[in-house]
C-alpha cells in the first residue's frame, strides 16, 4: 500500500489535482458554466487551500490505490488512462447526473460541460500514474 511507486504517484497526482483543477475549473470552465450555475454563492471565494490540499492528497492515493490494483497487469499510459477515464465516467458523469436529478446546482448543460473537465481531469491523472508505476513498479 505504501510502496514507493505509490507514495510517488500520490505526490505527483495530488500536485495535478491542484494545478489541473485550478487551470480545468478555476481559468477554462469558469466562463463556461457561470451561466449555468443554479444556486447564487454555491463556489466559496476564495476556497479554504488548507482542506483543498488535504482533499487533493486523499485523492491521489486513492487513485494511485486503485491504479495499483487496476494495472498491475501492464503499468502504463493506456492503462492509466482507462482507469481515469472509468473514474471520469463514474464520477464526472454518473455524479453529475444524479447531482442535477437531486439538487439545483447546475443545469443539464453546465452538468455535461463539468463531465467534460472531470474526462480530461481523470484521463491526465491516470495518464500520470501510469508513467509513474510504469518506470517505478
């Protein structure tokens, strides 16, 4: 669980989970989905960074976890894309779908728009973990 492949991947994922979100989120998606937000005051301004960090970091081991798992077979770039692009199908698309059937967060469009950064936001996450367990595992 702790293998230095892992604790690596964890680093360098949770590092794109800062960077990739700020760029996919915060600069390219924002004139994006303003207009389709549902709820005023939804986004905190700014975010609290300390649990940001946190969250980045519980992410990226649990991505580099599963990757463990998942490529173990034949660590890689495609095998790390397959697995970011399952966990962009899951939670970008799956989430967001029941996140608008539920609650008045984002309209339809604004929903389809975020499953689009959460395929690109996974896909490079995995793409990441894979070159990594590839040349350390």
């Amino acid at each position: 669980m702790f293998s230095k492949a892992n604790l690596v991947s964890t680093l360098v994922t949770a590092i794109w989970g800062m960077a990739g979100g700020f760029l996919l989120w915060g600069i390219l998606a924002e004139p994006l989905m303003e207009d389709h937000i549902m709820t005023a005051g939804l986004m905190k301004d700014p975010p609290d960074m300390v649990y940001l960090a946190i969250g980045c970091l519980i992410q990226g081991f649990g991505f580099s976890s599963i990757y463990r798992k998942f490529g173990e077979s034949n660590y890689g770039i495609n095998s790390g894309m397959g697995l970011g692009l399952l966990a962009a199908i899951m939670i970008g698309l799956g989430e967001g779908l029941i996140d608008f059937a539920t609650a008045n967060m984002l309209n339809l469009h604004g929903s389809l728009v975020n499953f689009v950064i959460y395929l690109i936001f996974f896909v490079v996450m995995g793409l990441l973990a894979g070159l990594i367990y590839k040349k350390m595992a």
